[in-house]
C-alpha cells in the first residue's frame, strides 16, 4: 500500500464487526469494532463502541492490523 494517510478517509458506509471482552454486560460491556474502510485496499478502522470513547479511533492498513493482532496472541499465549 502506498503511503496515504488514512486519517483524511471518510469511513461512511464502513460495516463493523464488534469484538466484545465478555466482562460486564450490557450498556457496560467493553468492546472494540473494526471495519474496512471503505474504498482502500487492505486498511482498516478499530474504535470503541462506547459514547466514552466516541471520535477515538485508530486507523491501521492490513500490514499494521495483521502485527498488532498476531504480536497480541503471541505475548497472550493464544492459539487458534
């Protein structure tokens, strides 16, 4: 992917997937939604779903995603 600053995107139309931590429930319950940003190639959205953490985004191309989530299990011991 060429350099380009994802930030300037719009994320209009962006389908979320919500990953949730299972550790309060309800309006409570914490969780993370990623989405492609719609329109690039291999790039994406990560946010809280929380009103708190509205306008709190993160914006990674797939390179950056893929390292995150792998680095993440690697140090967590996790395994498919």
């Amino acid at each position: 992917m060429s350099q380009q600053n994802l930030y300037a995107l719009p994320i209009d139309g962006a389908q979320f997937t919500t990953y949730c931590g299972g550790n309060l429930g309800g309006d409570n319950e914490t969780c993370a939604e990623v989405a492609p940003i719609p329109g690039v190639a291999d790039a994406f959205v990560v946010r809280d779903n929380k009103q708190a953490g509205a306008g709190s985004e993160l914006r990674l191309t797939g390179g950056e995603m893929d390292n995150l989530a792998l680095g993440w299990a690697r140090d967590r011991g996790l395994t498919a």
